[in-house]
C-alpha cells in the first residue's frame, strides 16, 4: 500500500471515529439536559397542582363541610379534566387505594412511584401538606414529543454522515496527492542519482520539511567538502578554547607569581608570609574554578550556572587586589563606588569579566588616567559598570568588539600580549548570566562596559 494511501485511510478513520464520538457525546449530554429540563418542569407543575388541591381543601373545609370520600374525587375529577387539555394525567391516592385516575403505569403501588418514568411518560408524586400527607398525587405526562425531536436528530445525523463522508474523501484524496508530490518526486530523483546520474538533483523549493529534505539531498554531491568544512570548525573551535583558557590563565599566574616573589622576600614577618600563602591558595582555587567553567562556556554556552550571593565589596576588592600590579605599573587609580550591597551570580564568572575588562581599560588609558568600578542599581536591575577615559573606539569598532580574536589596536594589543578574547570572554559570561552586556565608547573620550544582571540577580529583588 502506497503512502498516500495509509494516510488517507488513517486520516479518514480518525475523523470519522472522532466526528462520530463529538456528535454521541453532543446528543447524550442534549438528551440528559432536556430530561433534566422536563423533570423539573413536572417536580413544578406537580408542586403547584398539589398546592392547589390543599388550598381548595382548606377552603371546604373553612365552609364546616367534612372532607368525605366524594369530595376528594370531586376536587380530583376537576383538576384532572382542567390539566388533561395540557396532556398531564392526574391520579389521587389515599395511601394504597386510588381515589382518582385512570390506570396504566401508575396502578401500582403509588407510595413507589416517586422519581419513576414509564416509556414516553414522566411520572412523578408527592403527598399532599398535612393534615393531608395522607394522600398522594400522582402526575403523569406524555414526553413522546422529546424522543421524536430526538430521533430526528439521530436520522439527520446519519444522513450528514453518507454525505459527508464522499465529500470528504474526494477533498483528502486531492489534498495528500498534493501534499505527497515532493516524495514522488524526490522518488524519482533517487531512482535516477541510483543509476549512476550523481548531477541530477532535486528542484524543490519548498519552504517546509520537504524543502529541507531537497537541500540535504543535494548537498551529498559535496559530501567530501562537507566533511572538511566540520573538521575546520571543530580545529577552529578547540584553538579557541586553548586562546580562551590562556588568555584567562595569565592574570591568576602572574599574581601568583607575585606573591611567590613576595614570599622569597628576606625581610618579612609570619604573619604577611601567612597573607602571602592565602593569596596564593585563594587564586589558585580560582584558577581550577575558573579553567572547568571556561571550559564549559565554551563547550556549553547555554549550561545554567550555579548562581551564588555575592557581597560587591568582596568581589570589587578581590578584583582590584588581581589588578593591582597592572595598575602599579601603569601608574593609574582604580575608583571604587557601590551603592549595591549584594548581587546574585557566579563569584569567579563575575571577577573574570570584571578583570577583563579593567584589562582593557588599562590598555586603552594614558600613564596616570583614571578607572571607575561602578556598582549600582538601575531600572530594577544591578549593574556592573567599568569606566574609562582612555582613546575610546568608532561607532565600527564597537560593532566588532564582541568577536573573537578583534582588536581594536593590533599594535597595543601584541604591546600588551593580547589576543582579542577578552570582550568575547565577557559576552559570554553575560550570555551565562542571562544578563544584557552594553558597550558605549567615543574616540579619545572613553569607553563604558555595563553588565545589567536580570531582576532576580538582584537580592533586593530575590
């Protein structure tokens, strides 16, 4: 059986059985509705008629007459003949003997009639307010109107169903036909490449799956081509991750190697021996840290990150600690001002993009500037700003700031050792904090990085 042909015949079962299980529980739930509604018009008419009947007998009874036999059937006889021009039988019982009525359904014992409904009638009865609870009306009208309307419904139904099932048929046959054309012709266009034509290719130009399918297809012709390009990518995506990591490795390494310089000092107490070796303990566990999550930027650059309550004053002294040495050199200050006293993110990711981007701003500032480390709050957001007034960028260059290996200076860059890694660095230590990063910088006016860290990285907000 061709392909086609199973999905015309699963659609048209599928929407026959389900149109036909719509429609039955559409009836049923309209039938249950109108035998509710017809119940409670009798539990109404029953309770009106039966008040009546009270009513008349309170009242011939306030006249001194005693309520015999004759009476109640008197009274019977009249309401019975009034609602017998509504299709509604009346009959009276005095416990287990009928006073009124005619037979049928309601013969039996009326005291089990209550709630009962006899073919095409509803029944139903109740006793009469004392002092006459011992009498019983029962009521009884024909409901043959509601199960005619009812199989009308049915006969129409069945009727829609021989109609529409050619119809629709006849539209499921065009529609999967034309549906299933791409697969004949991608059958064709295997058949011919089978043959040992490997030029012909597919002309689909869909823009659905079977487009796709054409596009895959005809890419096998440069499979060998293919194949390269991928083996180029991943070369170029491991040398990467090596410039990445010895980009990121050369700030802990060279303040470790500081202190260890400090360490084989003469002249020096215990007690800065000790601070010297915790200084060193410290960024080497920053080092590890820092290595493994590099590692996973760039091999998973949408793995969520462990998001910790950082203090700004730790993070902003242990970052001008890791920098100071470049600032000494360079003869620059490093401002410090926070008016945020905690955040939410990752210690060692946000000390990373902190220093690298002071990196920067050393590298782009004159001997002796100044360099701003903001923390603030802004539009319910935390922001992480560096500020500089250095050489600033053009409008271009700061559009090519964030890619990999872009220098804005060569010259300064190779001076400094630079790669060009460090804002593609911090671009995606932003990415990770699903944090919004903006550049803003003006030739020979300055440059501003912000980190804006989403509303619940900020504790306030938390």
């Amino acid at each position: 059986m061709r392909f086609w042909q199973k999905t015309l015949m699963v659609v048209m079962i599928l929407f026959i059985v389900v149109l036909d299980l719509s429609v039955m529980m559409i009836m049923n739930k309209s039938w249950r509705l109108h035998m509710q509604r017809e119940v409670q018009r009798a539990d109404n008419e029953l309770a009106l008629i039966a008040n009546n009947i009270y009513e008349n007998l309170n009242s011939i009874k306030s006249r001194g007459m005693v309520i015999s036999d004759n009476v109640l059937l008197d009274v019977a006889r009249s309401y019975a003949e009034f609602y017998r021009q509504q299709n509604i039988d009346l009959q009276l019982w005095d416990r287990d003997q009928r006073l009124y009525g005619s037979g049928g359904a309601a013969t039996t014992n009326a005291a089990g009639a209550e709630g009962r409904q006899a073919e095409h009638r509803i029944e139903r009865s109740s006793k009469l307010p004392a002092p006459y609870d011992h009498l019983i009306l029962v009521y009884s009208r024909s409901i043959d109107e509601l199960y005619a309307s009812q199989s009308e419904l049915n006969r129409y139904f069945v009727l829609i169903q021989w109609i529409a099932g050619p119809l629709l048929a006849a539209a499921l046959y065009i529609l999967i036909r034309q549906l299933t054309r791409p697969l004949r012709q991608l059958s064709r266009t295997t058949q011919t490449i089978a043959e040992g034509n490997y030029g012909e290719r597919v002309g689909l130009k869909n823009n659905d799956e079977f487009g796709e399918l054409s596009q895959h297809f005809n890419r096998m012709a440069s499979a060998v081509e293919s194949h390269i390009v991928d083996l180029s990518a991943m070369a170029e995506e491991k040398q990467r991750i090596v410039d990445n990591l010895a980009h990121e490795l050369r700030t802990p390494l060279t303040s470790m190697q500081g202190f260890a310089q400090y360490l084989n000092a003469a002249n020096i107490g215990e007690e800065e021996r000790m601070t010297a070796s915790g200084y060193i303990w410290s960024e080497t566990m920053r080092l590890k840290n820092l290595v493994f999550k590099l590692l996973d930027l760039s091999i998973l650059r949408r793995q969520s990150i462990e998001m910790k309550c950082i203090p700004v004053d730790e993070l902003f002294e242990s970052v001008r600690l890791m920098e100071q040495g470049n600032l000494d050199r360079a003869r620059m200050n490093l401002i410090l001002h926070s008016t945020v006293t905690r955040i939410w993110g990752d210690p060692d990711l946000l000390a990373s993009y902190l220093v690298n981007c002071i990196d920067n701003a050393i590298h782009a500032s004159p001997e002796g500037a100044e360099i701003r480390l903001l923390a603030y709050e802004q539009n319910a957001e935390a922001v992480l700003e560096v500020w500089d007034f250095g050489k600033g960028m053009s409008p271009k260059q700061v559009d090519q700031a964030f890619e990999p290996f872009y220098r804005a200076d060569p010259a300064r860059s190779r001076e400094h050792g630079g790669a060009g890694l460090g804002l593609s660095i911090c671009r995606q230590i932003a990415e990770a904090h699903q944090a919004k990063l903006l550049l803003e910088s003006e030739e020979n006016q300055g440059t501003r990085i912000r980190i804006f860290l989403q509303l619940h990285n900020n504790e306030a907000h938390t």
